[in-house]
C-alpha cells in the first residue's frame, strides 16, 4: 500500500494505476460504515485509492473540528489489511493553496437540512470534493448514504460539471441498537449511545415530523430538523454536544 503526503508523491504513485480506478473520501476514524465503502470499491475496481483528510472548510464551530477523533495508526492497518492499493494523507496547505479563496457553491439544497443549521459547510465539502477527484482521477468514487444530502449534492456537482466519474452509493451501516456508523459516536458515553439509538426509531416511524421533533426534544435531544424530503425522512439531533445525522426512506 502506498501512502503520499505530497502531491508529487501523488503523481509518481497514481503511474501504477492499471485498470479501474476506485476512490473513497474519508476524514478518517474509520468504522465499518467507511470499510463497507472501501470493500465495494476493492469488489468493483482493480485499483483502490483512499484519502484521509479531515477538512476544516466543511466545519463552521473550531470546537467541533478540534474534537474531530483521529485514528491514523488504526486506519491506515485497517486500510493495508482490505487491500487498498493508495492512501493520501494532503495536509491544508497541499489542498488550499489558494487559503480557500475559491470555492463550489449550490443555491438550493445546500441551504436546506444540515445546510441551513451550518452555514457554509456543504461549500467545504463540495470544494474539497472537487479538488479530491481531480487529484484522484478515479472512475468511480463510493459514498454513504447516511450523508444523503452530500451525496445527492455531489451527485448534482459531477453532473452539473460534466465530471467523468461515477458516484456509487452504499448503504448506511448500522449498529444492532439501529444507531448509524459515526465517527462521532466514539464520543457518547455509554448512556447517550443507548439513548441514541431512538433516532433510528423515531426516525421510521408513522408519527408526523413533528410528533417525532417532539419526542426526541422530550427525551433530550437538541434537535436541528425532522423534515421529510420526497418521502425521505432527515433528522439532525445533537446529545451530549455531539451532532448526529441520520436519513431512511418512509414506509
């Protein structure tokens, strides 16, 4: 497995590359939800990139991204051991030469959901995405569907900039509680995992919106949204500071 810091390692590297080109983003502490991204790309594709990079343009509180959790060593023998052939580790300066003057925007669905409650984050994740595929020049790149609005916005972006790469989505990996994968769940105590494990719940039930808004403020979540998008149900609810996401098709 080769590792590059540098974009020249990058070049010199991506000369191996034979056949099809498989990528997966990742801002690292990996779980199970990122392995089933890497195995699908590792099924699919003769060679298999990954970057770890823990964006700070997508973050709109220092706190959030200060407490971001990082598990490089784990990681990468995680990533080595699914035989993955390439992994990029770009620090700011190698992705933001331009100290984020330049930017991707979207004017509509950017603004709603996680868009609305974090100003700016979706321009951070769209423009690291771009810079992301172009350094990678993979055919394919996998996503989770747990981050559905940013894989329906950067499905739209590769559209919308006619980009020669497929996005291919995988679905969300869960707990046996129905809790999503999350890296942020590694900060709940014991306690607020078990709690959290009523926002899969709430989230399928036959309750309104509302009525699902209510239960999880009444059982102590700070909650950002419900909100039902073409029969797609989104909830963002926070426990403990920590902010968890989460999305599943109605019945």
């Amino acid at each position: 497995m080769k590792i590059c810091k540098s974009l020249e390692d990058l070049r010199q590297a991506k000369k191996l590359i034979h056949g099809k080109h498989g990528f997966v983003p990742t801002m690292g502490a990996l779980h199970a939800g990122h392995f089933s991204l890497v195995k699908k790309a590792r099924e699919e594709n003769d060679f298999v990139s990954v970057s770890i990079f823990v964006n700070p343009t997508q973050f709109n509180q220092a706190s959030d991204l200060e407490n971001y959790p990082s598990s490089l060593e784990e990681d990468l023998a995680a990533l080595k051991d699914l035989g993955v052939d390439l992994v990029f580790l770009p620090d700011f300066s190698t992705l933001y030469p331009d100290e984020y003057r330049f930017k991707i925007s979207e004017n509509d669905f950017s603004k709603k959901l996680c868009g609305h409650h974090r100003p700016g984050h979706f321009d951070g994740v769209l423009t690291v995405v771009i810079k992301l595929f172009h350094l990678m020049g993979a055919e394919r790149a996998y996503f989770g569907e747990k981050d559905f609005q940013q894989l329906s916005l950067i499905r739209g972006m590769v559209e919308a900039f006619f980009m020669p790469i497929e996005i291919i989505a995988v679905p969300t990996v869960r707990e046996t509680t129905g809790l999503a994968l999350s890296s942020r769940n590694s900060r709940l105590s014991p306690e607020a995992r078990d709690k959290a494990s009523l926002l899969y719940e709430k989230l399928r039930s036959k309750s309104s919106d509302q009525q699902v808004l209510a239960d999880l403020q009444k059982a102590g979540f700070d909650v950002d949204y419900v909100e039902t998008i073409e029969n797609r149900r989104f909830v963002a609810a926070s426990i403990e500071g920590v902010r968890l996401i989460d999305n599943e098709v109605l019945p």
